[in-house]
C-alpha cells in the first residue's frame, strides 16, 4: 500500500478538511519565501495530523526546534543538506526525509551519501523556488531506482495523474495543482486524484 501525503497546508480549516479524507502525512512549510509558509500559524494542529515540516538549509537547531514546537516527528529538507547534516539532525531524534530535485538523468553515486542517514527520499522538479512549480520532470527516469532508501514521488502530480510503480517508491507528495490558492488545497480535487482506480488500488489496502 502506498502514502500519500499533502504539502504546504496552512489554513486550520483546511487542514481539518484535508484531514477527513486521510492522508498519511501533511507537509507544513518553514521557507519565509515560499508564499505556503507556515510561521506564525497556531501550533495546535488537529489531533491525528501526522506532520512533516519542511525546511531549506536551516540550521539544525532551528529545525528541531519548530519541529518540537509544532509536534512535528518527521523534517522534509529541500536545500542543500550534506548527508553529515542529515546524521546530525537524526540525532535529534527527528526522522529525515530529503529532497533532491530532478531534471534528467539522476546522478545515483552523489545520492548514494545519503543512504544511511535519511528515512525517506522525496524526488521534486528541480527549481530555484525548491518544489511548488506545479512542474513535472520525466518520472521514467526512476524507473530503475537502484537504492535500498525508500522515496515519495512528487513534483507536478495533478488530479488527472495515475500513479506509476517503481522500484523503491513508497508514495506521492502533493501540492500545488491541488490548489485554489496557496496553501489552501481543493478537496474535491484530492477526492478525484485518489478516488481514481489505479490509485484507489494503490493506496488502500487490500481486503483480506
């Protein structure tokens, strides 16, 4: 069964009817320039609200201590962490994820660092705004993963998208064509993309 998690929410209203469908994870956003940035919002988040906080090239104080501020077990890192980054902020206590932004043809022996020192990989659309775009990059390109690290896939995935099924890949990561403003996430949309069959299938488990 695969996950799938919602990133850049910020309204509380929203969050609780994002909630309802029941996404494994949602993504709240600690990047001032992002415009789905999630400082100043109440720390209070709904109870059951599994949480990432996502971050680019903060420090790992600074990581860890929004995380604990907003009862955030996961940090998503979408800057350029080095794998002793990682291995310092799992440390903490915290469970990493990093992104790595693609393009083309992915260069697996720099990716490789990471193995051991990360959760989770989260493969976006490479982009100087770090993830957002709404772009998609060749999703092939995944399909002889050859890591043993577990990733997401996201970067573009729209309601009308069907889910592939690679090597390795644990799950999607949605965001912004789910949108009708930034931050604010369409809910019949997200009913459509995992109501459809393929993914329906994919996301829920099978019936014994």
């Amino acid at each position: 069964m695969m996950m799938w998690k919602v990133c850049g929410m910020r309204d509380p209203r929203n969050i609780r009817d994002v909630m309802a469908l029941g996404p494994d994870y949602m993504g709240f956003i600690f990047y001032p320039p992002s415009p789905r940035c999630a400082l100043g919002m109440p720390p209070e988040l709904p109870s059951g609200v599994r949480g990432v906080g996502v971050f680019v090239n903060a420090s790992v104080d600074e990581v860890a201590g929004i995380c604990s501020r907003y009862g955030l077990e996961t940090a998503q890192l979408h800057g350029d962490e080095s794998p002793d980054f990682c291995r310092a902020l799992s440390a903490t206590g915290l469970r990493v994820w990093k992104a790595i932004g693609l393009s083309d043809a992915p260069d697996w022996n720099q990716i490789r660092r990471y193995e051991g020192c990360v959760d989770m990989f989260v493969f976006d659309t490479r982009s100087a705004a770090r993830g957002g775009t709404g772009q998609k990059f060749n999703w092939n390109i995944l399909s002889d993963y050859p890591l043993s690290t577990p990733w997401l896939l996201s970067g573009g995935i729209g309601p009308d998208d069907t889910l592939p099924s690679f090597p390795g890949m644990a799950g999607v990561d949605i965001n912004s064509r789910f949108e009708d403003a930034p931050g604010v996430k369409n809910v019949e949309l997200i009913k459509e993309f995992i109501g459809n069959e393929q993914n329906r299938l994919a996301f829920c488990p099978k019936e014994q």
